[in-house]
C-alpha cells in the first residue's frame, strides 16, 4: 500500500506554524518508504497557515525522492496559466516529483477574498484544468473561455513527467466523481468518509468513462492515522488534540455538506481511520486496500501533538508498509 503523509501547516492559537517540523516529518517519511508528502490549502485562517505551493517548493527542496502532492489546490480561485507554471516549474525544480490534487472548495470567505463568485466555481475550475492540461502537453495553446483568453500560448520549460504530472481531485457528490474521471487521474476522499459508503463511491468513480489524456483512476484515501505500541497508547496520544481540531472545522466548515461529521466520537473517528497498534494499522491498512484504495494518505498530526509523537508513529508506519 502506498502512503502519504498529509503535513500539518497550522497551529494552535497563539502559536505559529513552523515548516522546520514539516520538514523533519518529510524527511523521515521519505527514509520510512512513504510515497507522498501532501499538503492542503487555507486562507483567512487566523491562527496561520503556510500558502500551499511555496511551501511545496521548499519541502521539494528539503527532499530528494518522495512525491509532492496537493490535495488539495483550491482550482477556481487561480489564475490557471499561472498555477500551470508554477506547478509546472516545481515539477523541473524537483526532479518530477509533482502530483497536483484539486478540490472545488467550500469556504464563501475564500471566495470572496479571490473575487470568485461560489456560482463561478464549478466552471472556474473545469476550465482551469483544461488550460492546465493543455500548457502542460502542447506546444502552443489558444483558448477563448468564459473567464480566461489566451492567444498562442506555450510554457517553456514544461513539465520533466512526461506526458505530465498526474492530477487528483477531490469530492464525494456523483458530479465531482464524473469530472474526476473526466479530468483527473484519481480521485482523493474526505479524511471523514465513512467506511460504510466508501464501496459504493469507489464503484462509482470507476463506472464513469474517462477522459481522453487521462492516465487511470487511483483511488487515493485520505485517513487520520496514529501508530503506537497499543491502541491505548495511540488514542491517549492522538484524542485530544484531533478533538481540538474537529471543534475547531465545526466553525471552519460550517457551509460544508459534513460538517456534522465533526462533532462525532472517538469510536465513530476510529472506525474511519487507520489508528492503534502496529498489528491493528497493519490490518486497516489491508482492508482498505481489499476494498480497491491504491493508496492512503495519512494526517498524523493535529495542531498541538508534540513533534516527538508524530515521528513515532511515521516510523512506525514505515515499518509496517516495510514488513508487507
């Protein structure tokens, strides 16, 4: 099973968020065998929150062989031909190690901050992605679009991947399954997506057709992770600081569609996350991977864990995917 470690960016507050940890967590990921670092996006977020794709940069630079991946960029809040070079000169800056994930995004604030309409979104993002694409795979491009006109446009240099960087997408309605499958080249979950509808949504992904250029349909799961010597010992570490955090997205995602889902347990948490001892994770991990994930990426630290904590439990997870 391939895994990513979702870096924390924020702090609790009065405390700021400092990259030299993330950049401790990316290293020993990458020595632990993980496949990604992946980092998401905020804005208005007043405890603060490292922008998402100069802190890429500087993780890519702080590493040598682990992927970067977003997941996810807020698509229709860019400019797309300057996310396409940006994301595309990351790619030659680290060797081609990007995998660029979108989501559509929820926040009115966040919108109104770019001057995006929440009407806008839909098409803001699915022309984004088709400039993107296009700058990324053709020598010159022109487009006329609803909210963006380029005239023989080309980018130089493009991408090292070839044909390009994979792009992932997230969502959990039946339209962002369709455009994944359409646009993307896998499909990230909610950290809170309950096991019980992950079957049905898996399926679903992988029953719409693809898009021409696309290159497959991973499924990527996004879970809260924690690995200690005992089940114990792991929510002793992880329980308070990850309730922090989910009373704290109950006010962050109040216009989301799960925000509900915040004010839950701890056995409603566990039952969606990979938590525990190493033998417990092991099987998680497994089952997810019976049930069709090609992948699973893991936020390991809330906002207020102790730096000591987390790399602990990376080890730990290094040793699994190691022993399996």
């Amino acid at each position: 099973m391939r895994l990513g470690l979702y870096l924390n960016l924020y702090g609790t507050p009065g405390e700021r968020p400092r990259l030299e940890d993330a950049v401790e967590q990316a290293r020993l990921a990458e020595q632990a065998g993980f496949e990604w670092i992946v980092l998401g996006e905020r804005h208005l977020h007043r405890p603060g929150y490292h922008e998402i794709l100069t802190s890429l940069t500087w993780l890519a630079a702080k590493t040598e062989r682990i992927g970067i991946a977003t997941a996810g960029i807020v698509a229709p809040l860019y400019h797309p031909v300057v996310l396409a070079e940006t994301l595309a000169h990351l790619d030659v800056l680290s060797g081609g190690r990007v995998t660029a994930g979108f989501v559509l995004g929820y926040r009115p604030e966040e919108f109104a901050l770019y001057g995006v309409t929440q009407p806008e979104r839909v098409a803001r993002f699915e022309e984004c992605l088709e400039i993107v694409t296009r700058l990324w795979t053709e020598d010159e491009v022109s487009y006329d679009g609803k909210f963006t006109s380029i005239q023989e446009a080309y980018l130089s240099p493009r991408p090292v991947q070839s044909p390009r960087p994979r792009l992932w997408n997230g969502g959990r309605v039946s339209a962002v399954l369709e455009r994944t499958a359409r646009m993307c080249d896998g499909w990230t979950t909610s950290f809170n997506e309950l096991d019980s509808d992950l079957p049905d949504k898996i399926a679903e992904y992988l029953s719409y057709p693809r898009g021409e250029g696309t290159l497959g349909a991973e499924v990527i799961l996004c879970r809260e992770g924690f690995c200690a010597p005992t089940s114990q010992d792991a929510r002793q570490a992880l329980e308070e600081p990850l309730r922090d955090l989910y009373d704290a997205y109950t006010g962050w995602k109040r216009t989301s569609t799960d925000a509900s889902r915040y004010t839950q347990g701890w056995d409603d948490i566990a039952a969606r996350s990979v938590i525990g001892s190493p033998a417990e994770c092991a099987e998680r991990l497994a089952h997810y991977e019976e049930m069709g994930a090609d992948g699973i990426i893991l936020r390991i630290q809330p906002p207020g864990m102790p730096q000591a904590d987390v790399l602990r439990s990376i080890e730990a997870f290094g040793d699994i995917t190691q022993l399996g």
